[in-house]
C-alpha cells in the first residue's frame, strides 16, 4: 500500500485525494502497534511554517476559513470538547484530554491546561496527557491520514452522514446534545472501537458533513503533514503604537507601577486594538496584555500564574529570581506588554479594547496628574491582592471607579463572557432581563466616602483570599457577616450624607455619562446605561436600555463593580474545587440584592418592600433565613415627584421609575439594536408584533433565535435576534430552577442584529414569511406546534443548507460588527 500511496501522491489533489479517501475509508482497522511498526513511534513535530511559504498560504486561504467555520464554531474555549480547542495552531497541535475544565464537583482545585500559557511546547502538552489529533508518526501521506484523529473522524462523517428522523432532527436516543454530557474523546490508537460504539459520531458533530471540496482540502492539508502558521506578521505601521504603549505601561516611578499594575488586573481578559490600524482582513489586531520577565524591547517572556494579582515569580527558582531585572528596592521587576493574539476571535469571550491617544490621556488624567502619594508598592499577599480595596487603597476611588465606567460594558462583559458565565448555576444568580445604571461616580470624590472604604477594607474582601480550594458553608457564614457589616457602615454614610444634604434620593443620582469629552460618546458616554440578558445557561450584555420594560434592574456603584470584578474575573479560577465555585455564586447574590436595593431606595418608601418581594415570590421562610436575610434598609424618602398614578400601586411605581431612567439616560443610551430604526415600515411592524408575544406561546420559544431575513437578492439577509426572557417566582434556587418558573408570565423581545453568542435556532425568512409570523407564534400551545414551525421557517442542525446558511449569518455580522463580531458557538444548537 506504501508504494500505491507514493504513486497518488503525484496525482494533482482533486483526484488522488478522493481516491486515497476511499481507499482508507475502507480499510479495516490498524491496531496501534501495527501503526508503529510500519510508521514508527509517535513524537510531535514542527508543523508551523512561514506565511509566504506555499504551505502557508495554503492553510491561511483555504484550510483554515473551513477549520474555523466548521470546527471552530465547537471547538474553541474551555468548554470545547475534549479539551481540543482548534482556534490556533498551537492548540490543533496540542490535541485533546478527556479531563472537563468545567467541574462542578472535584474536591480539589485542578492543574492548568490554558493554551499559551500553561504549556509551550507539544512536548509539554504531551506530557499533561493530551494526545494527539494530527499524526505525530513518520511523515508519509498514508501515515499523515491513518495516523489523524481528524482524519478519522471526517472520513467516519462521510461513512455514515447525520441521520434524520421523518420530522427533521436527530434521533435523541444516538445523540446526547446535553451541555455535560459525557466526554469521549477517542485517540487514534482507540479510534476503531470508538467508531464501532459511535458510527453516527463523526465530525462535525451532529451537524452536517463539509462539503466535498472542504473535505478534499482538509484531506490534502492533513495527507501532507498538517502544516500551519503561527501568529501574522505585524504591519510597520503599528510598531509605533505598539512601542507607544509598551511605554506608558512600564514607566518607572511606583505611581506609574501602581497604575499599570490596577490596569493589568481589570484589562488582561481584553482583546485590546489600535483603531486606526487593520490587519490584511480589515479587521482589528488584536492583543492582550500581559505580565513579561522582559522589558520592552525584548522578546515577550510571559508570566503565567492562576490568577491576575498572584505572586508573579513565585514559581522561579531563587537563581531564576536573581537573574531579573530588579528595582532599587530589590524587587524583581514585572513588565506590561502587548502580546499579539493568536486565536481565532470567538463572540463569547470577545472583549474589545480601543487604545489610542485620547485613552492614554485620559488614564494619566485619572491616575498620575492627581496628587497623592505612593510610597511604597503593595506586595502579591493572597489576602491583600485578592482585595482591591486594600492593594489599591492609594489610588482615589473616583479616578478607579471613572477607570472602569469609562468602558463599563467591557468591565462587565469580563463576568458576561469570562471563564465564570458557563452553565445554569453559574448565571441563575441573575433575572433573564434587567437594565443596569450606575451612581455618579462624583460622590466617590468625598473624603468621607474614602474614609469609609479604607476603613471598610477588609469587610469588602472576597472568596477568592481562600485561592481555589474553598469549604463553602463556613466560607459563606464568614463572608455574610463580613457583607452585613459592611452594608451597616455604607447605610450610616448614606444618612448622614442625605442628612447633610449631600445625596439626593432621585434620578440625578445616576450617572449620566458625562466626564471624558474624548471619550465613546464625546462627553455622553454610552456606557452608562447598560442591559443583561440571561439565556438560562449563557448570558449577553449591551449598551442601551435594550427590550421591554423589565421586571428588575441594578444601580451599580464603585464597589460594587469593584467586587464584581474581582469576584468573578480576576479571582474567579475556572479549575477551583466545588467550594471555590459554590461560594463565588453564593457570594453574588450578596451584589445582585445590592445592586437591586440601590434601584429600589429610589422608589416611594411605602412600595420599596412591595416590590422587593414581587421579585421574591414563593421563596421559603427557610431560606430566606439561611441566604436571603433582609439586608439593612435605607429609609430616607424618595426625592423624585411622582404622579398619582405611579402611586396607585408598587408596579406603577416601578414602571414610572424605569421610565425616568430612560429619560435621565437618553442622550446617552445605543439605538442600534431597536426596531425603532428599521426602515421598512412592513418589516418593523411585523417584528414589533413579534415582540408583542408574550405568556405560554413566548416559553416554547428558544432562548436566543437569529432571524436572516433574505430580500430576495444577493446582498447579505438583515439579521435579527429573537430573544425570550424567562419568567422566575424567584431567583433563589441553586440546583432546580424549574420549580421557580413561571412560563405564562415570559415575554419576547426583537432587536437587530446578533444579540446572543450561543444560538439555539436559526431562521430563515422573506417577506412573505415574515408577513403574519407574530399571529403564528402567538398561537403555539404544545411542543409539536413549534416544531411545525421550524420544520416551515428554520435552519434545523440537520438541514443540508446549514453551513450555507451559517457562512451568510457570521459573513453578515463581521459586516454589521467589525470590531465587536466573533465566530458563534453551536454547542447550544436545539434538536426540536
């Protein structure tokens, strides 16, 4: 067979690389020793080759659109399965490992496994049991494709292509779609009985095969060793900016250190860009920042640690550390760099971070021309650096508190698409759909405000001060006292300050986006007014008071955002035990109620508790007792006028509430997402019909469904996103969330574009489809009406337009969203 391989391998690659893809599809099974004898041991090798190489324009042009558009869109974050995240060519080479990231019930927190940082070599990779997905034998074409996972399990699709049940789906008893499900991630020594137990499993994954043209490619790529290339090169125009940068973010003097070291700390999840530069795709290149041994200049040697704020070289040997560069007082140095991205952008965890001149600017305003001092730098202690309020104490709360305003859907977009946003536990904590102000960051400017926090420090401290192995029932205990106190002091300030006529209980206590005349907005930030949507296991932020009136929203000050941060960002450990987890969500009830209680003293004293409780129905006096104890009240009467309407009972009031929020935030709040702004009267009414639905009919909805509607041309569709908000009694329950819904109560809400990076359905409409669709959805009552539906209208998992459909749906949305668009995630795909 050796031989016959040589012999196609000289035939051009659209005819030997079916053959050859016949030929070893029909093969029986090598036994892994028969794998060695006839292709030797297996040892990884150097597959990473330049750009202006043949090999390299290959994989760029033609191999990696098909890996990132049909495998990447699964296989691209913590979650992926397997482990086997194919978004760089670092981690196709680094392969797979059956072990889940996301655990819920290990006692121990587990080793790390973060591409780019855990690991720098596929030897080391190797060695932290991940095996191999390309062949890592003698380089041959029949090796390269007997010896591939990939190879397997594209020719294993192409045996036995998606079955289809007579209604369209997926017969549910041969596919386990379930967010958990069981990992079974079959190495090429085991692939042949994988394939015997799974025949149906092939890749892609309970979706349709590639076409036959991605398929040849992707053959061809892997028959000649799987070559990629690693990060592009970069533009000479950007080096200046780059250079500029790297600058501000090592100056030498302990503010500057200070400064850079608190920017570190809330920016190194983003994807931070240079607007006026684009890469060869027009689209921003994007970085991160991150901890280097070295300074600018040099090679980037990165430090990698669990968490933003631990000890940086804790992990060097004592010869190591003296090798350093060090300070005057001996400290070995710690330099900020821009380390070039080398993953795909996925819209989950995509957080884009503008740096320009005015964004220098506007930091040395806030946190180098005031004057306070900085004698001394605070050490990396658990303890002190797992609490901003203590390491970061020097810097004046309003300069940090603007800091994070500035760009506050980034800052909660770090909890949003952050490693903690995974699963139903972790976002059960939050409703499905609430608007989000913020105080006005001047009343952080009072010396009594800053007294208080000093002075609150340690109360305001946070789980992660236990590193990732935590017990949750005494860790909570503690930190509820700890929470409790300190609600007590902020009450005391509050009365005073609304006794000395310094605080106002009415809507002027909102930020209203002024304060950065340079900044997004030109002085009418549209960061001050944000909305959340919660997608059961999944969640998305954006700018604006989005969707309907909801039922309950937060009014979020310095912090609380602070802790937000540090809670569920900086020291939230993705590998931490079952305590670590449970703790952390047990702790943001504490700032969900915080944040709600700052909305409600707002309201008319008499329905501040009526309200309360109409966002706490049916929980048992048990556990309001054990988790839900009434936080101190702030009894002070509303300072806002209301109507006698607004007056006539605790729903009016709430509503009249959220109508002068909108009014105080209007010239700052987004329109992009309303229908307000669709042109086509039809089409706009049509949606806002849509919107309309609402009770049984809006709960067989799925959470998130993006509408292409197709006008019949060749332009892209106009996309939609249809988005259902779940109704809850309460939002008490860590584990049986059903017991708390009320599905007659949830609503829909239509906006443009792509508003959620896990779809759960596809829909494809004209004008003729969309016409009368509000009165079809209105109208469904059982489980077997909305599958007629999407048997007449959507784009189903085993559709054979599907990856068609898909390409227009993210060609579109790079189109709509430079800068903010990523590649979905179809793992929440439904089979209905």
């Amino acid at each position: 067979m050796p031989d016959l391989l040589r012999r196609l391998w000289r035939i051009p690659r659209w005819r030997w690389s079916i053959v050859l893809v016949l030929l070893l599809g029909g093969c029986s099974a090598v036994a892994i020793h028969q794998l060695d004898e006839r292709f030797g041991p297996a040892s990884p090798r150097e597959r990473v080759v330049s750009h202006d190489s043949l090999a390299g324009r290959q994989w760029e042009d033609e191999v990696k659109p098909v890996i990132e558009t049909r495998c990447v869109v699964c296989h691209g974050c913590y979650d992926a399965p397997c482990q086997l995240k194919m978004s760089s060519a670092a981690g196709i080479d680094r392969g797979m490992n059956p072990a889940p990231v996301y655990d819920g019930t290990r006692l121990l927190a587990a080793n790390l496994t973060r591409m780019f940082e855990d690991a720098d070599t596929t030897e080391q990779w190797r060695s932290m049991d991940f095996s191999p997905v390309l062949n890592e034998r003698f380089d041959s074409p029949a090796a390269n494709l007997e010896g591939s996972v990939l190879f397997r399990a594209l020719s294993q699709k192409r045996k036995a292509p998606l079955p289809v049940t007579e209604d369209g789906l997926l017969p549910e008893d041969r596919f386990d779609l379930s967010l958990n499900r069981s990992q079974v991630c079959a190495p090429v020594e085991g692939y042949d009985k994988f394939a015997e137990d799974h025949p149906d499993w092939g890749m892609p994954y309970a979706l349709p095969q590639v076409s036959d043209e991605e398929h040849r490619t992707l053959v061809n790529w892997l028959a000649k060793g799987g070559a990629m290339t690693g990060p592009a090169p970069l533009p000479q125009a950007l080096m200046p900016h780059i250079e500029q940068a790297e600058r501000f973010f090592n100056g030498d003097s302990l503010k500057q250190r200070l400064m850079n070291r608190y920017i570190y700390e809330h920016l190194f999840l983003s994807h931070v860009y240079f607007p006026d530069i684009k890469g060869a795709d027009g689209r921003p290149i994007f970085f991160k920042l991150v901890r280097s041994s070295t300074p600018p200049g040099e090679p980037i040697k990165r430090i990698s640690t669990r968490r933003p704020y631990d000890a940086p070289y804790a992990s060097y040997t004592a010869d190591e550390r003296a090798s350093l560069p060090h300070d005057d007082a001996g400290r070995p140095r710690v330099y900020y760099r821009l380390w070039q991205e080398r993953a795909t952008i996925l819209a989950k965890n995509h957080l884009p971070y503008a740096l320009d001149d005015a964004r220098f600017k506007r930091w040395q305003a806030l946190f180098l021309t005031p004057d306070y001092p900085v004698d001394d730098l605070p050490d990396y202690d658990l303890k002190t650096a797992s609490n901003p309020f203590l390491t970061f104490e020097a810097i004046p709360a309003e300069s940090r508190y603007r800091f994070m305003l500035d760009e506050s859907q980034n800052t909660i977009m770090g909890f949003i698409k952050g490693p903690v946003c995974r699963g139903q536990v972790a976002v059960d904590v939050i409703n499905d759909h609430f608007w989000v102000g913020f105080t006005d960051p001047k009343m952080f400017s009072h010396p009594e405000v800053e007294r208080t926090l000093a002075e609150e420090g340690k109360n305001l401290s946070l789980p992660a001060e236990q590193s990732s192995n935590a017990l949750p029932i005494s860790s909570w205990v503690k930190f509820e006292r700890k929470q409790t106190a300190y609600l007590k002091a902020k009450q005391r300030l509050m009365s005073q300050a609304y006794l000395d006529g310094d605080l106002r209980l009415d809507e002027r206590v909102l930020w209203d986006g002024s304060g950065w005349t340079d900044g997004p907005g030109q002085g009418r930030n549209p960061n001050a007014a944000l909305t959340i949507y919660r997608h059961f296991d999944n969640a998305a932020v954006m700018k604006g008071l989005v969707g309907g009136v909801p039922k309950t929203g937060w009014i979020i000050d310095y912090p609380m955002l602070e802790r937000i941060h540090y809670l569920l960002v900086a020291g939230f450990d993705v590998y931490g035990n079952l305590g670590h987890q449970l703790v952390t969500r047990l702790y943001m009830d504490f700032l969900r109620m915080e944040g709600e209680n700052n909305l409600l003293v707002l309201l008319p004293a008499g329905e501040r508790q009526a309200v309360h409780d109409s966002w706490y129905r049916d929980v048992s006096p048990g556990l309001v007792e054990l988790l839900f104890k009434k936080p101190p009240q702030f009894d002070a009467p509303s300072g806002i006028v209301w109507t006698p309407q607004e007056l006539s009972s605790p729903n009016q009031a709430r509503l009249g509430l959220m109508r002068r929020m909108q009014e105080r935030l209007a010239p700052e709040l987004g329109h992009e997402r309303s229908l307000s702004n669709v042109e086509d009267e039809h089409v706009r009414h049509e949606l806002q019909a849509l919107a309309a639905v609402q009770g049984v009919s809006a709960s067989l909805m799925p959470e998130v469904t993006i509408v292409a509607l197709e006008d019949g041309t060749d332009d892209s569709p106009r996309l939609y996103s249809v988005l259902r908000n779940s109704a809850h009694a309460n939002i008490t329950s860590l584990f049986d969330e059903e017991v708390n819904r009320r599905p007659e109560q949830d609503t829909l809400d239509v906006l443009r574009g792509v508003a959620g990076d896990y779809p759960n359905a596809f829909w494809r409409l004209t004008a003729d489809t969309l016409t009368g669709l509000a009165e079809r959805v209105a109208a469904l009552e059982t489980e077997e009406d909305y599958r007629a539906l999407q048997a007449d209208i959507g784009v189903r998992r085993t559709d054979p337009r599907f990856w068609e459909f898909s390409d227009s749906v993210l060609r579109t949305n790079y189109a709509d969203r430079p800068v903010e668009a990523g590649l979905l995630d179809y793992n929440r795909l439904e089979n209905r």
